[in-house]
C-alpha cells in the first residue's frame, strides 16, 4: 500500500463519514460501547450499533452485513474472544479501518498472542486497517471525533489546536488533555495505537507530519516498531515541527512492565533512544508532567536562538536559584548569564528603585510595580548580550496585579526576546498562572519546571541550526 493510500486509511479513522459500533448495548448505558455510541451520535456522521440481539430499527442492526451503506469506521468495543469474527465480518464488508478497542490479546499470553495472528492474516489481503487491540480510540477535536469510552465528567475534551498525541498507553491521554483544558490549549488529535496489531506510530508520524492542523508531535511509546523508520520520517519532520519523545521501559523494571502491559518487548537501550533524538531533533521527556509542558511550550513559544539567558525577580532568594539551575544546566546548552552592557544597567537604575539590582540576575524587590516590569522587559529587549528572559512574576508582591499579566503577555507576543514566565505559589500561582494561559503565555509554578521549558526552547533553537545546516546531507 503506498502513502497516499495510508493517509486515505488514516483520514477514514480521523475523520469517517460513517461509523459502525459493535458491543452497543439494548439495555446498559453504562457499557463502554454506549458511551462510544453516545458520544458519536451527537457528531454530524451516519452511526450505527451492531448488536446481534437488535431490531433493524432505530440505527441498530444484527449484525454489519444489514448495515445499508458503506462504514468507514468500525468500533469493537467486545469481547476479545468475539473479536476475531467481527474483524472477519468487517473485512468481508469492505470496512475502511477497525478499532479494535478490546484488550486480552498478545498482553495476556500464548492464547491473546495466538488470536492476533489470526487477525493479521485475516488484514493481510485486504484494504482494511485496524487500530489496536487494547487502545482508548481516537479523538479529533477539528472532525468532531470522540471514539473514547470513558465519560466526558471523567476525561474532560480539549479544544481543537496544534498539538497531536500518539501513545501507546491510552491512559496517558487522560492527565494530557485534562492539562490542555486546563491551559486553554487545543489538540488536533489523540490516537492511542495500544498493542499496534496493524497502524503504529511511524505511519501516524507521517501522517501528522503532513497534517495542516498539527504544529507539535507527542510520542508515548514503551517499544519501537520500527526504530529506523522512525528516525528517517523524525529528521525530515523536526526542521518543520517539534516532535517530544517520553519513552518508557528504561528499566528492567520497567521493560517487564512493558510486556504486560501492551505485549510488547522494551528492547531499546535508553542510551540509544537518547542517541537517535539528539541526531534526529526529537526532544525526550521523562515522565507524563514534561511530555505536556514540553508539547505546550514549543506550541506556546519560539525558540531560543543562543545561550545566554537574563533573569528578572522581585525576591533575591528566586533569582539566585534559577542561576544556580542555569548554572548547572546540560553541559551541551551551555546556558550562561553574562553581565548587561554599561548602557542597559544604566537605563535599568533609571526605572527601578535604588535598593533594587540592575544587573543579571535583575532583583526588583517586593516593593515591584507593573510599570517596572513593563520597563525592565523593554529595555532588555536592546540587550544584545541575552538571546532569551526569565521573569518570575510573583504576585505576593502589594503592588502588581492585572496590568503585570497584560505587559508580560503584550512582550511575550511581540518582542524580540523568547520569554519563559515562572508563577510560583499554589493558591495564588494558580490563579494567576490560569490569567497567563488565557492570554496564550505557558507560566510554571515551580522554578524547575520554568528552566526544563527554557532548556527545551534552547534545545529546539540549537536542533533547527544544526538540522539545516544538514538538511541537505
């Protein structure tokens, strides 16, 4: 199958016009193939239930084959003792793509490893595609598609946006997008790829590398499918998109795991993980808080052209440790914070107050003003010694408030100097972090997380250079 015909696959499971669900109920709402039906049917898209207990009436029917038009998707929310007929009936009924939402296949054993070969080979000959088995599904927020069969007061959906997520845990989707509708950030799809029968996640990679509403890839994966493969489509695609990596079983520990959990073998040394990432521009997170900070951040920001780095705080305790993390940052960054020029200091001591610092790190004191922020970010964006500003926005100090957000936010967007914002504090943080994102501005609440982000921003600066001046290798 060539890749214009994988797309059409891929565009069928993203964004079919007709969708059949296997394993609706006539009497349990509460069953996972009822939410799935629910929440489809509220979409614009022909849905049918396929149970073999149902009337043809009121969109049920026995069984596919009464279905009367053609079905772009089919959903199997059965059984996996059931699953391997309704493939064979999907198949013979010209279905385009399969979920197979079902676990119990090459996870559990001999007998689970044994039904997804039948599978295979019943897929081999065909046009038909399968997603799965042991997968949440997909949701596409610019198609209106939620195959999910966890409520929506339990996993609440994001907006549509920039960011996709493949995974192949479809847990790990939860706490991502509760993050994005918390953050006011969109998604363009989720596809959890669970045991990876058929579709993995080289050709969603592909996919999403091409696709107009994705700006940033997120990778969840415990095994490579294809390492290789996944290296050549990752190098063309990170000169145009970011692409964030959490790879799990690094352990062996956690390689045990791995094969409980998806069936699947963590073969993968984390030595070279890391080893192809940093040839391929793909940035590694390391656990689920980083995989979305990593993804919010290069949708939310630009990168960070060079190394140097200013610091502005109201309090000097905040300021010495975020230069003690910069101090102690990746040897490979080589992040620093040189002195200002004697022209900036003396345009600085002209706006702050007299017991303030006006040089690198910058301390404000507890008696800062809005104004003062306003004029301190304005006058380092003349300072050719800094590629990018740190600012704590500390909203225990008296004297800010609103007007501190609308400044930062007004230099974040328009000036010439990448902006990474720590909010610190968790009553008061959070409030005015959740100002911060409305505004388009990511804000940490913690100074480790500020420096992973503008670590991250110097890391995507730094890959872009090096990945162009190699591009034509």
């Amino acid at each position: 199958m060539n890749g214009s015909e994988r797309g059409k696959n891929i565009d069928k499971l993203l964004d079919p016009d007709s969708v059949a669900i296997f394993g609706v109920s006539l009497s349990q709402e509460e069953k996972m193939g009822n939410i799935i039906y629910n929440n489809l049917k509220a979409s614009h898209r022909d849905v049918y239930a396929i149970n073999p207990k149902a009337e043809r009436e009121d969109g049920f029917y026995p069984s596919i084959e009464e279905v009367p038009n053609k079905i772009d998707l089919a959903i199997l929310s059965i059984p996996s003792k059931y699953a391997v007929d309704a493939v064979k009936d999907c198949v013979e009924f010209g279905v385009g793509v399969i979920i197979l939402v079902s676990g119990g296949f090459g996870e559990t054993g001999e007998e689970g490893k044994r039904m997804e070969e039948e599978i295979k080979e019943i897929l081999k000959d065909s046009q038909t595609r399968l997603l799965g088995p042991n997968t949440m599904g997909v949701l596409s927020p610019p198609a209106d598609l939620d195959t999910f069969f966890l409520p929506e007061d339990r996993v609440e959906r994001p907006d549509e946006g920039g960011i996709a997520f493949i995974s192949q845990s479809g847990f790990m989707a939860t706490p991502f997008m509760e993050t994005l509708c918390t953050h006011h950030t969109g998604l363009s799809a989720f596809v959890g790829i669970g045991n990876r029968l058929d579709i993995d996640e080289v050709e969603l990679l592909e996919y999403f590398a091409q696709d107009k509403e994705t700006e940033v890839i997120a990778l969840y994966l415990e095994s490579l499918s294809n390492g290789r493969e996944l290296y050549k489509i990752a190098k063309r695609t990170t000169l145009e998109k970011p692409i964030i990596l959490l790879k799990s079983g690094r352990s062996d520990i956690g390689r045990k795991a791995t094969q409980s959990h998806t069936g699947s073998l963590a073969s993968t040394s984390d030595r070279v993980v890391k080893g192809v990432s940093k040839q391929a521009g793909i940035i590694n997170a390391y656990d689920e808080r980083e995989l979305t900070d990593f993804s919010e951040v290069l949708k939310m920001n630009r990168p960070i052209k060079g190394e140097n780095i200013a610091v502005i705080s109201s309090a000097g305790g905040t300021g010495v440790i975020a230069s003690d993390y910069i101090e102690d940052s990746d040897p490979g960054l080589g992040l620093n914070m040189p002195s200002f020029s004697k022209d900036i200091k003396e345009r600085l001591d002209e706006v702050i107050l007299p017991i303030a610092s006006s040089d690198n790190p910058v301390d404000l004191t507890a008696n800062v003003t809005d104004e003062m922020v306003d004029d301190v970010l304005k006058i380092l964006q003349d300072e050719d010694k800094i590629d990018a500003i740190f600012l704590y926005a500390l909203f225990q100090s008296p004297y800010v408030g609103e007007k501190m957000v609308e400044y930062v936010s007004k230099w974040y967007h328009e000036g010439s100097k990448p902006v990474i914002v720590a909010c610190i504090g968790d009553k008061t943080g959070d409030k005015w972090r959740n100002k911060f994102y409305k505004k388009g501005v990511p804000a940490y609440p913690s100074t480790k997380r500020a420096i992973d982000c503008l670590e991250v921003l110097v890391n995507r600066g730094r890959n872009l250079s090096i990945l162009g001046e190699n591009s034509d290798d």
